[in-house]
C-alpha cells in the first residue's frame, strides 16, 4: 500500500498554504489551525480546488479497491 502522507504530500502543501494565505480563521486569537479545516468552518473560496485535490488524493490512496477500479 503506498504511503498517503508522501503521496500527497505536495496537494497537502498546497491547502496548507493557501489556508494560512487566505482564511481569516487561523488570524483570530485562539485559533488553531485545526480550527480553521473543519467540516463546519467555511474555507476560503480560493482554497476549494486545493481541498478538494487533497482530499481526492488521500481517499484514493488509502482505499485499495478505487486503485483496482482505475486498472
């Protein structure tokens, strides 16, 4: 199985990024970042694609049988 925090490492970097750049969340006193990405925070618009992104690549490295679908 390979391992999802390598191989999405780069997408997961990305929405890091963009939530730090973009969310007014993680700027208000006693926040933290997980705070700010849960499902019941609203995230930026600009970091929708790269969430989006992340979470595709970590569901379909950890889900063995959508790797055989793609064959």
């Amino acid at each position: 199985m390979v391992d999802v925090s390598k191989a999405c490492a780069e997408d997961r970097n990305d929405y890091i990024q963009c939530i730090l750049k973009y969310s007014e969340c993680v700027r208000q006193p006693g926040k933290t970042f997980q705070d700010c990405v849960r499902r019941e925070v609203k995230i930026p618009e600009e970091c929708e694609m790269s969430r989006k992104v992340y979470y595709l690549c970590r569901s379909k490295h950890a889900n063995p049988k959508s790797r055989l679908r793609e064959i």
